[in-house]
C-alpha cells in the first residue's frame, strides 16, 4: 500500500512539473509575441444613430452625424445630439473622437462626462457646422490631449486625435481665441459629414458611373477611414445588392462636381463584389494586401507604422533595444538643433515594440513643421516630464526616415529649466528595455 501511494504521489508531482513546464513554455511563447495590428473595423451606417452613454449608464444622447477631417481620412469629431423629441430640437455638440471609448459589439459610445455637462456645454446650430472639434470635451472627460493621457479604446490603444490647427489657421477660420472653435459654412463641410458622404455617385476619370457610396468603414481603434462600400448593381426593388470594398484612399471626393473618383472600371469591380449578406472580413490581413494592391494603394496602417500580420523572428529584440535597426537610423554626425513650439503630442508604434513611443509635432521658428520621436512612454514618465500643445522647446537629435516619413530621433529636449536625456553622443539610447518591458 505504501508503495502504491509513493507510486501515486510521484505520478502526481510529475503531472504537475509537466503541466507548470507547459505553461511556462506558454507564458514564454506569448511574451515573445511581438505586437500586431489588429483594427477594429465598424460601418458608419451601424454607429450613425447609435447611442452615447457614460460610465454610469446614463444615456447622454445619439451620434447624429460623424465628421470627417478636412483631409477626409480620419475622424475629427462626432455630432452628439442631446435633448429634444426624436432627435429634432436638440442640442449638437462637436466631441472630439478621441474623447469616446468604442464599444462595437453593444453599439454604443462611451462618453465620461455627467449629463449636467451638457447644459454648460457650447452647442451648435445645424446650420453653423464646426470645423473642428471642441477641446473642452478632452479635459472633460477626464483625458488630456497628449500621451498616456487619451482616453482609451476597446483594444486599450490610444486614441489618435486630430491635431488642433494653429492659431493662425484658427483665425483664418474665424476663431479668435482657443476655446472658440470655428465654423464653416454648411456647404463646405457636406462633404465631411457621413451622412452627406454615403449616396454620393461614384465615377472612373472617363466619366462612367460604377456605382454609389453605400457605406464606410472606418478604424474605430485609430479613428481612420478605411473603406469605402460601393453599390455596384443591385436588383428589383433594392434586392439582391452586390456591393465593393474599395481602399478609402482610392477614392477622391469631388466637392465641385458632388461626386467621388475611382480609377477603375465595371469589370474590375464586379469581380471583386460581393453579396451585402456576406461581407467580407475586411480586416483580414491577406484579403486587405490583396485589395489594396489592387488599387495600388498605400494602407492607411503603413502610415501609421504598422506592418499586419507579419511577425519579427522568435528571438529578436524589441525595436528599443539600441541594436534594433530603428536605432541604428540615428546619425551622430548628422545632429541637428531646432527650437519651436510644440502643436501636438501623440503616440507611435514600432513593429514588434512592447510600448509606444511619444510623437510631438513641433512649428520650428522658420515655420516648419517637424515630427519628433522623442523615446518609449514610460521612460519619459518615470523622468516626470511632460510635454502640451504650445510648449516652446529645443531639440538636438538625428533626422531618419521611419517608413515613408521624415523624423528626428531625439537625443535631448530642453522645455524652459526641464531637460530631458534620451541618447548619448553616440546615439546610444538612456532607456533600458527591461525596465518597460512589461508596461502593456
């Protein structure tokens, strides 16, 4: 019997050592993952009406419109009505989209604002359109327009907002002071506004018509337009609809003429249809490759630095390492110093890096305007500097090219008696991995 039981027990701690050594093996394997995009794609036609609530359940109103960024490629705010009967004779507010968290699955947005917020709230009328969101909204939320500071979306990711324009740009838009927020008038801003977007003919360089705007998806995790929904043909009635994912920056809204512009034929697009019962899974890595090569289109998620789906070899470092290729980009003998004011201060992301990076874009004093990488997120918080909209900086770093885009990779930031360390002489990253490396 005692034997038995030996046997047992032994049988026991070595079904526990196999079990412990396949979930270490596990949580190695996973912890080598490297980051991946993975977009949250949502129509506009499912989030056109949807209901807007805080953190508390209450309801806080409807989307009444989403309205796009002058450049027509992301979101710059949505038209949140609040009040009234039916949606008619209630106040519209302009809420930037950075200040709501997605929630696709319930069809909502969450706004974490008290309802008695909107009584103090500036609205606007249906016929004075903003051409830009209210700030306000960010500080309201409880979120500020910068790093590790946005509200965050259902993957946890920061929100990208739309930079806030100069004070020039501001003045020339009518806006006087920064709280007051400038408005366009309705015909310029149609064809921002979803709702004026969606129904729009479509036409090729010829002249043909190959269909319309039935709909759009857009990125709700990075607030970017992604497609574009064609109605190619449709039968009797409206049935049996064969619809068209096309790259949105295929597609060029003609304000003038009131239409859009795709370089494409019939052909073409009948042999990518599909049923509007079976829509695609548009956020699969291949189908997305294959789309947009067809149009010869540069995804939206390259410019943001994302690679889909592809993986850096089991093993590699992390992009921060000072052996990574990114930083290897960083030239010594070709540092730069400029000084100029801070307009925005966002995030980037590197293939493979286990936190992002904080971006400032930055109004040199001979007008240009510089994207900054400044170093990984929790660096900077742990050296308890932070950086705004309007700060007056100096930065010594090394220009690169990240993807398609011109950077400087900096080695030092001085705002007013702050410096902020981020490289040696020799390029050699101040941070160490390690310290971040679990900061998800």
């Amino acid at each position: 019997m005692k034997t038995q039981w030996a046997r047992m027990a032994l049988m026991t701690i070595l079904s526990l050592s196999l079990i412990g050594g396949i979930a270490v093996a596990n949580a190695k394997e996973y912890a080598d993952q490297p980051t991946k995009f993975q977009p949250k794609l949502e129509k506009a036609n499912e989030l056109i009406g949807a209901k807007v609530i805080n953190h508390e359940g209450e309801r806080l109103g409807t989307v009444e419109d989403i309205v796009l960024t002058p450049q027509r490629d992301a979101i710059s705010y949505i038209a949140l009505s609040h009040g009234g009967l039916l949606g008619f004779g209630g106040k519209l507010f302009a809420v930037p989209w950075s200040a709501f968290e997605a929630r696709p699955l319930e069809n909502v947005l969450v706004l974490n604002v008290d309802e008695s917020y909107l009584k103090t709230a500036k609205s606007f009328d249906k016929g004075n359109w903003p051409a830009v969101a209210d700030r306000r909204w960010i500080e309201a939320a409880g979120g500020r327009h910068e790093y590790g500071e946005q509200p965050r979306g259902e993957a946890g990711e920061n929100m990208r907002a739309e930079p806030r324009p100069t004070p020039q740009a501001m003045e020339r838009m009518g806006a006087t002071t920064p709280g007051d927020e400038a408005v366009v008038p309705p015909a310029d801003i149609k064809y921002r506004r979803l709702t004026e977007l969606i129904g729009t003919t479509v036409k090729n360089p010829e002249g043909v018509e190959l269909g319309e705007l039935d709909n759009i998806v857009f990125d709700v995790q990075e607030g970017k337009v992604a497609y574009g929904v064609l109605l190619v043909s449709s039968g009797f009635l409206g049935m049996n609809k064969k619809l068209a994912a096309i790259p949105w920056s295929s597609i060029e809204i003609n304000e003038r003429l009131g239409t859009a512009m795709l370089n494409a034929d019939k052909e073409t697009l009948q042999a990518i249809a599909f049923d509007e019962n079976n829509l695609p899974n548009l956020g699969d890595v291949q189908y997305s490759r294959d789309i947009h090569q067809r149009f010869n289109a540069r995804p939206y998620w390259e410019a943001l630095g994302f690679v889909p789906g592809e993986q850096r070899p089991r093993g590699t470092m992390s992009p921060w390492t000072p052996d990574s290729e990114y930083n290897k980009m960083y030239n010594p003998n070709e540092v730069k110093t400029l000084h100029g004011i801070i307009e925005s201060v966002g995030t980037f992301s590197l293939e493979g890096a286990p936190v992002n990076g904080v971006r400032l874009r930055i109004r040199t004093d001979n007008g240009d305007l510089v994207t900054v990488h400044t170093g990984p997120r929790p660096y900077l918080e742990r050296n308890n500097i932070w950086f705004h909209h309007g700060d007056e900086v100096t930065v010594m770093g090394s220009p690169a090219k990240v993807g398609w885009r011109d950077v400087i990779l900096a080695a030092q930031i001085k705002k007013g008696d702050q410096t902020l360390d981020l490289r040696s002489k020799e390029g050699k990253p101040r941070w160490n991995v390690e310290d971040f490396r679990s900061a998800r």
